[in-house]
C-alpha cells in the first residue's frame, strides 16, 4: 500500500493527477485523463443534526480507475458487493489500482500496489 497526501501529485497507471480532488472530479464528470477512467464510490460522513446535515460535506471515498467506462463500471459493481469497513473503507487489491481516501486534507489516500493482489 502506498500513502500519499492529499494534495499530492498521485500516478495511477502512468498518469498524473493533482491531488485525490482532481480524482474525484474526473470521477463525478466520468471524464478520463490521458485514457484513464476513474469511478467513485463514496459514503457521506455521518450527520447528528440538522446543522450537520447543511453544512457537512466530507466523504469517505473509494476510487477504482480502468482504461473503459465499462471496466470502471464493473469494478464499481464489484464494489458495491463488498462489505465496508471502518470509514467506509472498502480497498481490495484485486480491483488494483484502487483508492481510498478519508475525507480530511490531512488524511493520507492509499493506493493499492501489485503486490498486494
């Protein structure tokens, strides 16, 4: 598993993104860069009021990447069959390369590797 800051520059198969926000938006657009295809699937954090609920925009987020649309859609399939864990974390090594991220700038994302299909 690799940790990345949040802002940080993260290549994911052979392209560069600026920062998990940039993921993110190329997900939500299902917009590739370079022909990499992005694919989100995302939790809300949790809301204890209604001051929570107007205001609280964080999210746990698991980001799958595929060189198709379909092969991004499939892997989100895949995904939503998979028990979360704690944070809605959700990482699976063999959907590599695949993303999680907490939510928090100060929140490492993670990256699967190779080596732990």
């Amino acid at each position: 598993m690799k940790r990345f800051k949040s802002n940080e520059t993260i290549v994911v198969m052979g392209v560069s993104f600026n920062g998990v926000k940039e993921m993110i938006e190329h997900a939500r657009k299902r917009m590739p860069k370079h022909g990499v295809f992005v694919g989100e699937d995302s939790e809300r954090y949790p809301c204890f009021d209604s001051s929570d609920s107007l205001y609280e925009n964080r999210y746990f987020t698991n980001l799958v990447f595929g060189k198709s649309q379909e092969e991004v859609d499939e892997k989100l399939h895949i995904l939503a069959q998979v028990t979360r864990y704690a944070n809605y974390n959700k990482l699976r090594g063999e959907l590599h390369p695949m993303a999680y991220w907490e939510g928090e700038t100060y929140h490492d994302v993670l990256l699967t590797e190779m080596s732990d299909e």
